[in-house]
C-alpha cells in the first residue's frame, strides 16, 4: 500500500493495529476514499486484487492450464512481473489469496510445502 493512502485519517484502525503499510493489500472496496485523497497516479488501474483472484482462479482451472500448454504471469503497476508456476492451486477463499499475495510480495517467492 502506498504510504500516502496508509496515512489517511479513514485507515487510522490498520494503522494501530501494527500493519506495516507493506503488509497490507490495496483493495478499492476498502480504501476508496483513502485512495482518491492521495491522488494515486493512474488509480483506476489500482486496488482490485479480487479480480486477479477470479481471474487467476478461472485461467488455473482450464485444460489448457493443467496440461502446461499455458503459462501465466502477473504484471503489477510497479513493472514487477510474476510467473505462476505449473501445478499452482489457489486457495478458492479471498481472505487466503490475499495473505498469498503479501507473502509473495514480502518474500518475493512462495514454494509448496512438497518444495515446489
């Protein structure tokens, strides 16, 4: 989250919670307004991770997918781009796919536990 939306007076509940503004996902639906007071640069492109949840979700269940005929890959507005590897199961709830995400970005990579 950039720091200039974690400083708005509406996020003041994250803020004492201890989240650190890198911990936390951008989400439009909830940091609406936060968001349009900081002015984000191109902010219609920002803070809809729930998209790429669904959209991932729908990409990683076709045959295309599970036979390794396709690959994925997540380009994010910081220029980061992420590969999903082959065999990726995504957990199906938000609230999981949104701690994935800040591990990812946390950690910079994310191995199952059977080291794939």
């Amino acid at each position: 989250m950039p720091i200039s939306v974690f400083k708005h007076h509406s996020l003041k509940k994250i803020r004492n919670s201890g989240k650190k503004p890198e911990e936390i996902l951008l989400d439009r639906s909830l940091h609406h307004f936060a968001m349009m007071s900081a002015k984000l640069d191109e902010d219609y492109k920002r803070g809809r991770p729930d998209i790429l949840h669904i959209s991932l979700l729908n990409a990683l269940a076709t045959p295309l997918y599970k036979r390794n005929h396709l690959r994925v890959f997540i380009h994010t507005i910081d220029n980061n781009v992420i590969l999903i590897g082959n065999n990726v199961r995504l957990p199906k709830s938000y609230s999981r796919f949104e701690g994935l995400m800040i591990n990812l970005f946390r950690d910079k990579r994310i191995i199952s536990e059977d080291g794939q």
